[in-house]
C-alpha cells in the first residue's frame, strides 16, 4: 500500500475483489494501528482512500471507524492524512463521521489554526447535520477572537460568517464585540471586520463595530493603518443616517494628516461631499 508501484495494484484490487477478501485486506491493514501509518504515507493514501470509497457493509465501517479513531487529529494535520479524513466525510456519512467531529470540537483551536486542518474544518460544516453544525460551530465561535487573528483560523471564521446563517454569524460577532479596533488593525483579523460589517440582516451587530470605531482612541492609528483604513472605508459605506454621520464626525480632525497618505486620500473620497 506505501510502495510507489503497488499502492496502485491495491487500488485495482480493490475495485475488482470480493467482499470477504476486501475485509479481508482491512482487517489485515488495522492490525496495530497500521492503517494510521499507511493514511499518513504520501503513496498510502491513495489505498486507504479507495478502501474507504469501496465499503459496502456495516462491518467494514466499523472497522476502520475504529482503526481510525485514535489517530485522527493527526491525520487531519497531516499533508496526506487530511485527505482520507475528507474521504471519510464524504463517503461515511455524518453519523459513521462522528468520531471526525469530536475530534473538530474537542481540539477545534488546533485544528482551525492549521494549514491542512482549517480545510477539513470547513469541510466537517459542509457534511454535517444540523446539530453536528450547530455544536461545531458555536465551538468555532468561542474561539472567534483568537481565530480570526491568525493565518488559517481566519478562514474558518469567515467561513461560518458565509453560511449566511444569522444565528452563527450573531455568535461569532458577539465574541469579537470589544476588540475591533485592535483586530481591524491586524492583517488577518481586519479581513473578519470587513466581512461582519459587510453581512445582511444584523444591523444592531455592525452598528457595535461602527461605535467602537467612532468611540476608540485608537481611530488615528486606524485611519492610517495599512489595514484599518480599508475596515473605515467599509463602516462608511455600509452605515447610514445618524451613526454614519457620527463617524464621518469622529474623523473631521483627523482630516488634514489624512491628506497627504495613500490611506488617507481613500479614506476621503469616502466621505467627499458629505464633510
């Protein structure tokens, strides 16, 4: 199975054998945890993959549900592993994939924060039941603040902003209420602020962002910020009435620094006309 050759003669084997003798060869790979050893393998993944896409009995399942358990962090985490951790996903089922979501909630931070296991994350919200989203995402929300501040987490909170659902996205916002001044200065977590005031439906929610702004000593700084300035221009395009004015009020005088930057001569067109 990790020979370069004969991973691809498993492969046909599998397609053609018995059901006893494909049993057969899962038992055979889960003795000692070897099936974990082989998913990890750069040519043993494509075998374990294909063993997982030729199931067809309660037994074989269980088997490699089994197998698989104790070492799915891992292979969520790894270059080759995640791969048959998805195969799971889209082949098992939700409920035979259960053992995949305690995984995803119980070590939800290490997993979100990893260059492979953010992707399988977001994949556990494609192929979950509805409880399984629910309690996987509320766990994603949790750890929002801290998520959204790195590489790969990022994406996974942003992810959760763009299932649309109203719910989910109230959750994250509400564990980000405090901090966006700080986080619209960040490179990764300023890509988060945007996409909150950017989302439909939750007025009260992006007007929290919006007074924060208005209300933070830090507005200097984010005028200026290589990244704040693009999460200013967004509050100036999505607020209205009162609360835009309040804003636009907050940054008159800031104006004749903004002037001569980059950053802030985008920043003034936003509000040309309305100064």
């Amino acid at each position: 199975m990790m020979d370069p050759f004969g991973n691809y003669l498993v492969q046909k084997l599998l397609d053609r054998c018995s059901e006893e003798q494909r049993l057969d060869v899962l038992k055979r790979v889960c003795e000692k945890g070897q099936i974990i050893e082989v998913a990890l393998n750069t040519h043993g993944t494509r075998a374990v993959q294909k063993l997982i896409e030729t199931f067809t009995s309660r037994e074989q399942r269980a088997l490699v549900i089994s197998a698989l358990g104790p070492g799915v962090v891992s292979l969520i985490k790894d270059l080759n592993g995640n791969h048959v951790v998805q195969r799971c996903l889209q082949r098992l089922g939700p409920d035979d994939s259960q053992f995949v979501y305690d995984a995803a909630e119980g070590h939800c931070v290490e997993i979100a924060t990893h260059r492979h296991g953010c992707c399988v994350l977001q994949r556990c919200i494609d192929f979950a039941t509805p409880k399984q989203k629910t309690d996987l995402v509320q766990e994603i929300a949790r750890h929002a603040l801290q998520l959204s501040q790195d590489a790969f987490g990022n994406y996974v909170v942003q992810y959760v902003l763009e299932l649309g659902q109203t719910e989910s996205s109230r959750a994250v916002m509400e564990h980000l209420a405090g901090h966006y001044a700080e986080l619209s200065m960040q490179k990764f977590s300023s890509n988060v602020v945007e996409k909150c005031l950017k989302l439909g439906g939750l007025d009260p929610e992006r007007q929290v962002i919006i007074r924060e702004m208005v209300a933070t000593p830090l507005l200097p700084r984010l005028l200026q910020d290589s990244y704040g300035n693009y999460v200013v221009q967004s509050a100036l395009a999505v607020s209205s009435g009162q609360l835009h004015q309040d804003l636009v009020d907050a940054i008159k005088p800031y104006l004749p620094s903004l002037r001569g930057t980059p950053h802030g001569k985008r920043i003034l067109q936003k509000i040309n006309g309305k100064v």
